[in-house]
C-alpha cells in the first residue's frame, strides 16, 4: 500500500513539473519576442509600433493608447518619419543661406491692437453761453477764440430792455417792502413774494449773483448788464462782436474746460474682442514724440462706420499741463494679454503657409530639417500659440526657411514615398515648385459616419462626434479634423450626420478628403477633395 502512494505521489511530482516547465519556457519566449522590436512576420521585420493617432509617440513593443487603439507597426523598409521627411543640407549651404534659428517656448502672448485717433474735449465740460431774452453786445471783455478764461470772469456786458424792465421790478418790490414794513404780515410776505419772484427770473436768465448782489447793494438799474462765464475753460468759439444783436437762444460763445480730455481712437472691428472698459492704453501724439501718455478705455461705441469698418473706442485722459489740443492726431495702442498663463509659441516667421495647412521646419542636428504641420492659435507680436505639432524645446528655422524649401524641393520632403515607385516621384520632383505638396501614390482612404459638432471655417477644421472604424481599429469618440479642401465646409453645418473619408497626412494626422450629409442613412452625394 505504502509502495503505490510513493509511486502515485512521484507521477504527480513529475506531471507538476513538466507543466511549470512548459509555463515558464513558453513566459520566456513571449518575453524574448516583447523584448526585441525586430519581430519577424510574413510582412517583414517589425522595427517598433508608432501611435495610431500620429502623435510622436512610440514603443518597442505592442501597447494600447489611453483610447485602448493598438499601436500600428512598423516594419522594416519603411523609415520613421523624421527620417523619410527630413531635408538634408550641407554645413556649408546652411552658412550660405543664413540658416537662423529658435527654440519653441512657452510665454505670455501680448497682443498689440494699434489705431489713430483724434483728441476731443470732454462733452461733460463743454459749456455754452447762450441768452434767454433779446439784446445788443454793448462791450467784448474776451474777444479771442482760445482764450483761457475763469469761472465769474466777465464776457460781455449787454444791454436789452428785459433786462432793464426786470430790474425795475425788483426796484419796485424791494421798495414796497420797506413801505410795508410796519403793516399786517400778510402784505409784508405778499412784497416779499414779488422781490424774490423778480430776483429769480434774473437769476433763470444766468445772470450772475455778483450782478444780482451789486443791484441789491445800490438799489438802481444799470442800462449795460455784464455776462460772466460759468466754469473754467478755453474759448472754443466765439461768434460774438461787440454792436451785434442776438436772439435767445443764439450761441456767444462755446467754452471747454480741457483738463480731462478724450481720445477717440478708430479701432477695426475684427480687433474690437481685444478691447474692453478699463483696460489701459498708450497715446503719443506727434506734437510730444518724447511723451507717453497713458489713459483708460471708458467706452466702446455700439456703432460701426460702415465706411471705414471702425467703431469708435474713448479713452479718457487727464489734460492737467493742457498739452493735448482739441482735433490733435494720436497713436493708440492697446495692450491685451491672451492668457494670464504662458502658451507654447512659435515665431511668425517659422511659419510656412500652403493656404490648406500650416509648416514649420524642425532642425533635427546635422544639418537634417523636418517639415512639420502644426496647428495655431492667436497670433501676437511676432509670435504665434501652437496648439499642436511641436512639443517645448524643440528648435525651429525663424531665417532663411524659404530658401531651404526652394533649395531641396521641400514638396519630396513633405510627400509619402510609395516603395518602388521613384521614379514617378523624380518626375514630379522636377516640377516642383516651392511650399507645394503631391503624393507619390494614392493614399489608403478609411470611411466613418457621425455628427458634426462645430465648424472653424477659418482654420478649415472640424469636430465630429463618429462611431467605430473598422479599418482603423477605432473606437466610437469625438475629434477634430483638418479638412483637405475648405470647399468641403460651405454646405455643411453643426448637428449633421455626414458620411466622411480621410487619409493619413504627412505628419501622421488624418486628414478629410471627402464628405457629405446623411439623409435617410445614406449619402445624399459625395464632395471629392482637390
């Protein structure tokens, strides 16, 4: 009995460990397979998997994105993209050319909105003399447009029989006061009634309460009444002459006070989102080029010059040393950050555009440049926000970028080589022109269907909400495209069901090249791109 359960208990041992060896020598061959990116397959030799949304991103061995999409293999004969797209250029012709170049960064975009404008007194301190009676101009103390002059100054003196008859009735009740004075009260308060009546309707005439104390003081009527300003201020107009007969209601003259003044500064209405109230401007003026004079935006204007496509932006100014002139012309500019956060930037100048897409040349080292397609957001003094397609640190051809894409034919640089096709591409590289692209070959095409979320006509992008695509082993998600031909957009709009193409572009993104509208669950018809 003993004997058959050592003999029972020896087979177990040796079936356990034959199936750990099988488990362990299989675990090491998977590993050795993971391990090496040179797997062979009846394709060929894989070299690595790249990412299957065209990011620059790869990995030795099979992995998902964060999406779960498998990584895309690539096998050997088919060379990364920074090889097969890089321009190569001698040291010597770089020197020749003036190759300059710069790192992308990120920093704090300041846009610039500049405009002209004119200074305006402020409406809020114009004042005009006019008169509310008839009379003749006996006498001009200010006789000059420009003159400065001070609140209680004397402007004229005036003679009008109103006035006259008006004095004459204060006379008169003042009179009859002290006759009164000693009868019933109610007599006393009726005088008093028609004295205060006659001082007031001088006083609704705007003369002043030094004229209206030195009637009281003297007790008699003055044939020539004399008119004094207001307030503060400079002499705009002055349509006055002395022996001139005025009406009520004619103006003598018009006085600004110019120790606030405005700016009106004309500004296009594709800048206006840049402006807002209380934002802070810069004005010179061409009288002062060693001045800077600083103002806030106090109003923007609900009116657009149809004309000029302007809108009228105010500025309000202090105008304390009165150095600023009514009708002066400025120079305005604005200030408008983008973002109170730095954004990766490029230069302006890196920038190549094709009119469907926009290119920058990426220095690889060793006189090696990439053309890259990267996508672009607000632009700001020489700068512009990259919102794909080129990671911080790498460095960028700001100088000379033209004459490389003229040099080396950048067109066979930015095309996807078919393998034994060269000599298709010689014929066509000898055609070249500069910043154009061409394929060598068709492009493989894969189909989808979704709904359209948003349309960015100026950028000729798309965002669709699509289901599954088989082709590509995607799953259902949402996404922005770039459109092959902006034609594409004009009868599309958000909340359509299309039926889509793309195609995998040069830098690994894909690319619409066809699309149409969905009706009844079919295509209605297709737009081919160009």
């Amino acid at each position: 009995m003993r004997v058959l359960v050592k003999v029972i208990i020896i087979v177990a041992l040796i079936a356990l460990s034959l199936v750990v060896g099988y488990w362990w020598g299989n675990t090491q061959s998977v590993k050795l397979v993971a391990e090496s990116p040179e797997v062979t397959t009846p394709k060929g030799k894989i070299l690595y998997y790249r990412n299957p949304m065209g990011l620059p991103d790869t990995s030795p061995v099979p992995k998902k994105d964060p999406m779960g999409m498998d990584y895309i293999p690539v096998y050997e004969g088919e060379e990364s993209p920074s090889d097969s797209k890089a321009v190569k250029i001698s040291t010597e012709k770089i020197q020749k050319l003036g190759v300059r170049t710069e790192a992308v960064a990120p920093r704090q975009l300041i846009r610039t909105v500049r405009a002209v404008a004119t200074i305006a007194p402020d409406e809020r301190k114009l004042y005009t003399l006019v008169t509310k009676f008839e009379g003749w101009i006996h006498r001009l103390y200010v006789n000059t447009t420009g003159q400065a002059v001070k609140k209680g100054q004397a402007l004229m003196d005036v003679y009008s029989p109103e006035l006259i008859t008006a004095q004459q009735e204060y006379l008169i009740a003042e009179k009859g006061m002290r006759l009164v004075a000693e009868s019933d009260p109610d007599i006393k308060a009726a005088m008093q009634r028609l004295a205060e009546s006659a001082l007031q309707k001088l006083r609704n005439w705007n003369i002043s309460e030094i004229e209206l104390q030195r009637l009281q003081r003297e007790g008699k009527v003055r044939e020539h009444v004399t008119l004094r300003s207001l307030t503060n201020g400079v002499v705009l107009e002055k349509p006055s002459v002395e022996g001139k007969r005025f009406e009520p209601g004619e103006v003598l003259y018009q006085i600004a006070d110019l120790s606030r003044v405005w700016v009106l500064a004309d500004v296009f209405e594709q800048d206006l989102g840049m402006i807002h109230p209380g934002q802070m401007a810069t004005i010179r003026v061409d009288a002062y080029p060693d001045k800077v004079f600083s103002g806030e935006v106090a109003f923007i204007y609900p009116k657009v010059t149809p004309e000029t496509r302007t809108a009228i932006v105010r500025i309000e100014l202090p105008n304390a040393d009165e150095l600023l002139k009514p009708a002066m012309y400025a120079h305005v500019e604005f200030a408008s950050f983008h973002s109170k956060e730095k954004v990766l930037t490029v230069p302006d100048s890196a920038v190549l555009d094709t009119g469907t897409r926009k290119l920058v040349l990426v220095d690889l080292g060793e006189g090696r440049f990439e053309p890259r397609t990267v996508k672009l957001g607000m632009h700001a003094d020489g700068y512009a926000e990259v919102l794909g397609g080129l990671e911080a640190g790498e460095v960028v051809v700001v100088k000379a970028n033209f004459l490389i894409d003229a040099e080396s034919n950048l067109k066979a640089a930015l095309s996807d080589f078919s393998h034994g096709n060269h000599a298709v591409a010689s014929r066509k590289k000898s055609h070249a022109k500069p910043g154009e692209l061409f394929e060598s070959h068709q492009p493989e095409t894969h189909r989808g269907e979704g709904s359209i979320e948003s349309i960015d006509f100026v950028h000729a992008t798309i965002t669709v909400t699509h289901g599954p695509i088989a082709s590509l082993n995607w799953p259902a998600m949402l996404m922005d495209f770039r459109v092959a031909d902006p034609v594409l957009l004009r009868s599309l709009k958000p909340g359509q069901k299309v039926a889509f193409e793309i195609t995998e572009g040069t830098a690994g993104e894909y690319v619409i090249v066809s699309i149409s509208p969905l009706h009844n669950g079919a295509a209605s018809g297709r737009h081919e791109g160009h």
